[in-house]
C-alpha cells in the first residue's frame, strides 16, 4: 500500500505533465487540442483521485494519533481510576468529551448519561423502540417524545461530523452551552495613546457589537436501517445510527456553514451580511465572470491584515478549484502548489485551503468564487443533548426501523475585516 509520500509524488509528477502540457500550448500561442483536452481532463481526474485518497490518509492518521494518545490518557496512572464513565467511589469522574476530559458528579444528568447502565439501557431502546431503561431521559415532543442520546454516543457523533466537515475544524467551536453573545464589531475604538505616567489618555466611544447572537437553533433529520441488522445481536446498532446521522447532519451543518442566512441556522460565509461578513470585504474581478487571474487572487489574500495572515486559508468548490491549478501570477509562477509531505498540505499562494461542494460553483455574473480568511473567526456553537426517538412500525412495510434524531447548534463570522471574498462582477 502506497504511502503518503509516495502518493503525493505520483501527482506530483501527473501536475509536472500537465503544466508541460499548457506551456507548451501557451508557448506556440494556442488552445489544447482536443486530443489534448481529453488526457488533461483525464489527469485532471487523476489529481483529484490521488487528492482524496492523500486527504483520507491523512485524516486516518491523523484519528490514530488521537486514539493512541487517548489510550495512553486511559492508561496514566496519574489519573484516576474509571470504567465507561461509571465513578467506583461515589467521586467526581471524567469522561472524553470532543478531546478534553469534563468532569461530572453523580446525580446530575450529564453523569447518569455516561454511565454504562444507561448506555446499555439506550441499545435496547435503538432496537426495540421501548424505553427500558429506568434511568433514561426524555425529553418532550407532539409526536410522542425523544430520548437523550448517551454522552459517549454525542461525543462520537460531533467527533465524526468534525472529520466530515473541515470548517469544523478551524473554526472555533463551543460545546455546551445554549446560547453565547457574539462581538460582531461593527465600529472599532480608536488606537490607544502613548501618555504619561498618571495620564490615562483620551476617552473614546466603546466598541459597537452587532446585534446578532449565537442562539442554537434546532435541526432535525430522519434515517432508516434495516430491521434485520438492528435486531442482530453482533451489531453495534448505537454506531450504525450515530454513522448515519454524522453523514446526514454533516451535510446540514456544512451547507448551512457555507450558505445559511442566519434566520433560525448558521449564518454562513458566502453570505452578505452586516451582522456576519458585509460587502465591503468582497473583491470583484475585472472583466467577464469566468476571466479569473492570478492577480485577482493575488489581490484577495493581500486585502486581508497582516494579523490575520497566519491563520488564515481559502475555501472554495472542487470546481473552482479546477480553474484556480491552471492560473499563473504576474511573474508566470503557478499560484496552486501541491504538498510534498504529509506535514506541508496544499496550497494556493502559499496558503492551505480546503474544499466544500456546497461553497459557490457557478462562474456567473454577481456570484461568489472564493473565501479567504482566518476563521478562527467563525464561531461554531453546538449543543451536546443530541435527542432520538425510534419508531418502529412507521416504516415496518419495508422491514425499516426508522430514526428521527434532532441537535441544536448555530454559527456566525464574528469580525467581518478577518475575511475577504473574491466575486464575479454584476455584468
């Protein structure tokens, strides 16, 4: 099985074939031809294969590391002692939540959650549709009510959406918590004043914040299984549902990301808002909306402050990205570079970026092309009373237990001057 390495230099050498490819067109000032076109798009086809499986090493690799320094946390004897949540001595307990320890007390509803008794009580529910379980919580609903999924389970289940959903991951995230007040700022203070020893300096208004506040938002999704696979006793029913619906809430939670208008979901980032990212960080191309260049590019990394450099990385679609791998700078240098080592990803003008297919594809008069920013700036919060109910006979025609499961959550950018958009002209 090949490496990471060994994968990232065979499309290294497909890029080097490719560009000697348009050089050599641009060289005798010509189109490719269609012979031509046919092996570009079919080496084009060869990045994107060697991309995505270099990007599922990686993620698996990287998921190994954390298991392996989650069993040697498990294992220090430093720490005190647990099993699956459930405290031996009636003391405070820890449990892995999200990769930090949260302490519980017995007695509370995050504890009784973690226990094994209620985890074992849960699997019965998954499978029969009947709350056996004494110590299971639910909550209330007109359509007759759900239960608390356990903390282990909500714990895979945000773990699993992170690892679909890159945003996640360089966003900053609050778990937890209902509701949080998110500094939009719309007006700064002035700069601060060099002065005297007992002088404090002039007054000044205090910042202006936006009025929109991060508020989870409930969202709610339905999966089938099989009944046959749910009622076998070597199935690990509570990971087949959680999988099913990390898929299906990884792909709500990342459109609503990219696209969301803020009205009860996510405010996204491809979205013009003053209570998130206004127009007066969009950067218009010049001329037609599919004349993109490398100096447009160019133009969006550099309209960002230089705090937010560092941080910073781009968003964009497959598609898009397609356009950019052929696009040069002033000087002729390709502005997309691949990754030669597992520690170097790709980049485009020397910047990571990532790939989201509900990020904007289309090159079209007035639409979005590209973000670029530091999104430690795009707040994520999610609320960890992930809520199941299992109904039984509703789909029994077609041998299908069905599973309605609903979470809370919600998102906004909260400094606007932190993110820069690239967008085709009006006309």
């Amino acid at each position: 099985m090949p490496t990471i390495q060994e994968l990232q230099e065979e499309r290294q050498a497909v890029v080097v074939e490719q560009r000697s490819m348009l050089d050599a067109a641009e060289g005798e000032n010509r189109d490719l031809t269609a012979e031509e076109r046919q092996k570009y798009d079919r080496m084009d086809s060869d990045v994107e294969s060697l991309s995505g499986r270099i990007e599922r090493k990686q993620a698996l690799e990287a998921r190994e590391a954390e298991l392996e320094e989650s069993r040697g946390r498990q294992t220090d004897p430093d720490r005190p002692s647990q099993d699956d949540g459930e405290s031996r001595d009636g003391q405070a307990i820890e449990v892995e939540f999200r990769g930090q320890s949260i302490r519980f007390h017995p007695g509370t509803r995050e504890h009784s959650r973690a226990t094994g008794e209620y985890r074992g009580g849960f699997d019965r529910y998954l499978r029969s549709g009947q709350a056996e379980g004494r110590n299971l919580i639910a909550g209330s609903d007109e359509d007759g009510g759900y239960i608390l999924a356990p903390m282990q389970m909500v714990s895979g289940f945000i773990r699993e959406v992170d690892d679909a959903v890159a945003i996640r991951r360089i966003a900053r995230t609050f778990t937890g918590v209902r509701g949080l007040g998110s500094p939009t700022i719309t007006e700064k203070m002035n700069d601060a004043t060099w002065t005297t020893e007992l002088d404090t300096g002039p007054v000044d208004q205090v910042a202006k914040f936006g009025k929109r506040e991060l508020k989870t938002n409930p969202v709610a999704k339905r999966a089938q299984l099989s009944r046959t696979l749910v009622r076998a006793a070597t199935i690990d029913v509570e990971a087949m549902v959680r999988g099913e619906f990390s898929r299906i809430f990884a792909e709500t939670f990342e459109n609503a990301y990219m696209l969301g208008d803020g009205n009860r979901q996510p405010l996204g980032l491809f979205v013009q808002s003053d209570d998130g990212i206004p127009a007066s960080r969009d950067v218009t191309l010049d001329g037609a909306p599919t004349n993109v260049t490398g100096d447009q590019r160019i133009n969006v990394k550099h309209s960002l402050k230089e705090q937010y450099q560092s941080n910073a990385r781009w968003v964009m679609h497959l598609d898009v990205l397609r356009n950019v791998r052929k696009l040069k700078d002033a000087e002729g240098r390709y502005i997309w570079q691949p990754g030669l080592s597992a520690d170097i990803p790709d980049r485009i003008l020397e910047r990571p970026y990532i790939l989201s297919e509900y990020a904007p594809s289309t090159f079209a008069p007035d639409s979005y092309l590209a973000i670029y920013g530091d999104f430690r700036h795009y707040w994520i919060l999610d609320w960890h009373q992930m809520e199941i109910q299992t109904l039984v006979e509703i789909a029994a025609r077609q041998n299908q237990v069905e599973y309605h499961a609903r979470a809370e959550g919600d998102a906004a950018p909260v400094l606007g001057e932190a993110f820069a958009r690239l967008k085709t002209t009006s006309s």
